[in-house]
C-alpha cells in the first residue's frame, strides 16, 4: 500500500539484536481509506494519516 497524495511506502531494514544479529523489518505507513470530492466526483483514496491532518487542517480554515 503507499499513500496516493505523497507516494509514502513501506520501509526495509534490519532489527539488530544486542548480539548484532540482522533479522529483516518492514515499516508499514499509516493507511487510512477515506472519501473525498474531487473535481466535485465523490472519490475514495488511499492516504496516509499525514496528508489526512493536512486535509483537515486545508478544510477548516478554508471555513
């Protein structure tokens, strides 16, 4: 999954034990389905909790 505003993706990389052992992580983004308008077409999308504040904070001093 990745966010269709920022391109936000999954990470890779390594936890690292206290004896230095390299076991493989993935870092997942916050996804959160949700329905906007756009273009005044009701549209569902894919965005991450980030670009969700952004929005909300655009809408409400837009009020």
């Amino acid at each position: 999954m990745k966010c269709e505003i920022c391109e936000k993706r999954m990470l890779f990389g390594h936890n690292v034990s206290h004896s230095k052992r390299h076991t493989r992580k993935i870092s997942m983004p916050n996804i959160h389905k949700i329905k906007a308008e756009v273009e005044g077409k009701a549209v569902r999308l894919h965005i991450c909790t980030r670009c969700l504040r952004t929005q909300n904070k655009l809408v409400q001093s837009a009020e």
